[in-house]
C-alpha cells in the first residue's frame, strides 16, 4: 500500500470490521484499533486525510452517527466481511437498530435513529433498505 487512496480503502473495511467486531467479537477491537492507528499513520506522512474523518468534524457526528454510517455502507463491502453477522445484503432501519441498541425495542427504532445528524444531514436515508448518499459514496471511492 503506497498511495492515499489505497490507504483510504484500507480504513474503511477495517473500520467496517470494527463496527461488526463490536457486535459478533468484541476481542478484534484491540487488534483492529492496532491497524488503524497504522494506517492512519500513513496517511500523515503522506499529508493526506481520511474522508470519514472530513465528514464527521464537517456534520459533527458522534460514534453511533458513524456506526450508523458504517452500518449503510455494508452492501459496498464483500460478503465474508458480512457472513459473522449473517448479512447478506442491505441492512433495513430496524435491523441496524438491533446492532446498535441491542436491548432497545425495536419500535423506536425510526424514531431514534431519526435523530441522529448522519440521518438528519442526508448523508444515510433510512428505510427498508438504508442508503447512502451518492456523494458519500463517490468521497469514500465507492461509486
């Protein structure tokens, strides 16, 4: 991995794994936080920033806002990243709601989420299945 954007998409699949780490192995986390902090490294030298980093500070989001964000992005990933949790494909409101609220009643989960800036900025749509914003996806090199 020598440039940016590889390092970039480094990031984000390792960040993707360590929102379902959280929820399927929450002894990952370490190592995974280990690799990040790696990668992030580089991007330093190389005086680059991290896309997810620009949208959190630009639409102040908070972890669950990110987890959420990590959550609707899981149809650009590959499917054995997805396969610890079962998923096979998008992710509809109410299931990403049981990952990130387990013990929550799943009713509120619209209205919860709702509220949330990732949702209320645009960036995902909930609904039977979440999406993500076009430009999101083009920032993140996934369009």
């Amino acid at each position: 991995m020598t440039d940016a954007p590889d390092i970039c998409r480094s990031i984000l699949r390792l960040e993707a794994e360590r929102v379902i780490a959280r929820i399927a192995a929450p002894e990952a986390i370490e190592e995974l936080d280990a690799d990040l902090e790696t990668l992030f490294d580089g991007l330093d030298r190389r005086g680059a920033g991290y896309p997810g980093h620009m949208l959190g500070q630009r639409y102040e989001l908070t972890g669950a806002d990110y987890a959420l964000l990590q959550l609707a992005l899981i149809p650009h990933h590959s499917l054995e990243l997805l396969q610890p949790l079962g998923i096979r494909g998008p992710l509809t409101t109410t299931q990403a709601f049981r990952f990130l609220a387990p013990e929550a009643p799943t009713h509120l989960a619209d209205e919860a989420m709702a509220q949330l800036a990732v949702v209320q900025s645009g960036l995902v749509e909930l609904g039977e299945p979440m999406t993500v914003s076009p430009a999101v996806l083009e920032l993140f090199g996934l369009s």
